[in-house]
C-alpha cells in the first residue's frame, strides 16, 4: 500500500510533537459521558493527524473520536483514535496508543496502532503485519489452557455485565490468566504479534478497533462479532485471535451472550 510508510512517520510525528517530553501535561480534561474522556492532546493529536491525512488524500472522510473532520461517501475514509487509552493517559498508566485505519471503498486496507511509550508501531497492508520493521505472527498455541486472554471490561453500557462476567469466569478457571490494559487497540496488537492469544469487548467504537482488527486479520489471525459475522468495526463487539483459541472462545461467548 503506497501510503503505508508515509502514514508510520506522520504517527512519530504526532508522538514526537504531543508526546514526548509533555506526556500527562494536559490543560484541559473534559467529559463527554458517563467514563468517557478527553484532554486537549487528544484534540490536538487529532487535529493534527486530519490536516496531514487531509494532505496526503485529498479529499478522503474522517471518522474520529473528537469529531474532527468531515465524513463524506470519499473513496478513501479514515478512522482515527488519537489517543486509545486515555484512562490510562490522565492517570499515568503508559498503556495508551494511536490508533488508525485506512479504508478504501468500505474495506480496510492498513491499520495503524502505535504503542507510544514502548515506541511499538504495529501495522499492516496487503503485505503483512508488522512490528516497527519486524514481520509478526498470532499466537501458534493450540491449547485453551495455554492460553492469555485480554479483555476491557465495560465502562458506560452495563447492559451486559452479567454476560460478561460469566465468560470472564470460564476464562479465569481455564487459561493462564485473563489481563485488561486498557486500551483495545494495542490489546488487538498484542493479539497480532502474539503477546495475548485471543480478545474480546463489547461497547466499543469503530476508531477503537478498526486498525487494529486489521493487524490481526493480516498477521493471520481471526476477527468477528458476538454473532460470528463481520459487523465488527461498527457494531460494538469483537473477538479476535489465533485461529486455535479463538474458537472455544467464541463458543464460550455465543453460549452465554445469546447474541440474535
């Protein structure tokens, strides 16, 4: 994908600019809803990265958190999360990201999600998946019980708490441990690179999935919704991971979500 490196250094651009040296500097906290935050560096990020992707494909949609831009029927569409984890960012835990998605005609075709404070760009097109320069795979685990779940627990839609802490229950009786960082997107890349073996969430946004769905479909693992369909990036729930995995893992949410 002709775009792909130019995309990497406009992200460590970003990094570099807000980032470094200033991380937790924040001016302004605002709430947008029940557990839902924002900074003036998100705003700043994501202005940021509109007006440079905006150059780079000139009249291209965006879709992001802080509802910069303009979402048109473009060939080309943007999702954008400036920072994925921003919890994590106000409170000094460094697990947050930047996270992208590039589309062309409705279908994802790179995604972007860069671990700011390991300095990990995890990314992904027609050629692979990556790590910085380093080509990656999914977990080759076969076994359940070998197994590391990520997860996020649910944060404004506790519709389905009950749900949910059934299928955290199986996992924590029949993995190696169930971990919740934060933030979905460098979840999912962890899932791509192999770190965890499978994901799941529900009540979640499209820029907090959409790169990093990708990463993990191109580093040869497996994504869907609760009802084992695609709806994934704009339909609040996902799994993803290694085929192995993934699979008891789906059963054991279909089993209890009861998903029509």
């Amino acid at each position: 994908m002709k775009y792909s490196a130019q995309i990497q250094a406009i992200l460590r651009e970003a990094k570099e600019t807000f980032l470094d040296n200033t991380s937790h500097q924040f001016t302004q906290l605002d709430t947008k809803g029940l557990n839902q935050l924002v900074t003036d560096i998100d705003v700043s990020i994501e202005k940021f990265l509109v007006e440079k992707f905006l150059q780079l494909i000139p009249g291209s949609s965006i879709i992001a958190e802080e509802q910069t831009g303009v979402q048109t029927d473009a060939e080309y569409q943007w999702i954008i999360d400036p920072i994925d984890g921003t919890t994590n960012f106000i409170h000094q835990v460094p697990v947050y990201s930047i996270s992208v998605a590039l589309q062309q005609n409705g279908s994802t075709i790179a995604g972007f999600v860069y671990e700011v404070n390991r300095d990990e760009l995890f990314w992904a097109d027609e050629t692979g998946a990556f790590m910085n320069n380093q080509e990656i795979h999914v977990s080759k685990n076969k076994l359940f019980s070998d197994s590391l779940i990520a997860t996020g627990f649910p944060y404004y839609e506790f519709g389905k708490v009950p749900e949910y802490l059934k299928v955290l229950e199986f996992c924590m009786k029949n993995t190696r441990g169930v971990r919740r960082l934060g933030s979905a997107a460098v979840d999912l890349a962890y899932v791509a690179c192999g770190r965890f073996d499978a994901f799941f969430e529900v009540g979640l946004s499209a820029w907090d999935v959409a790169g990093g769905a990708y990463i993990v479909k191109q580093a040869g693992g497996k994504v869907f919704d609760f009802n084992n369909s695609d709806n994934y990036i704009f339909g609040g729930e996902i799994i993803a991971g290694s085929n192995s995995i993934v699979e008891t893992l789906a059963k054991e949410i279909s089993r209890n979500f009861d998903e029509k």
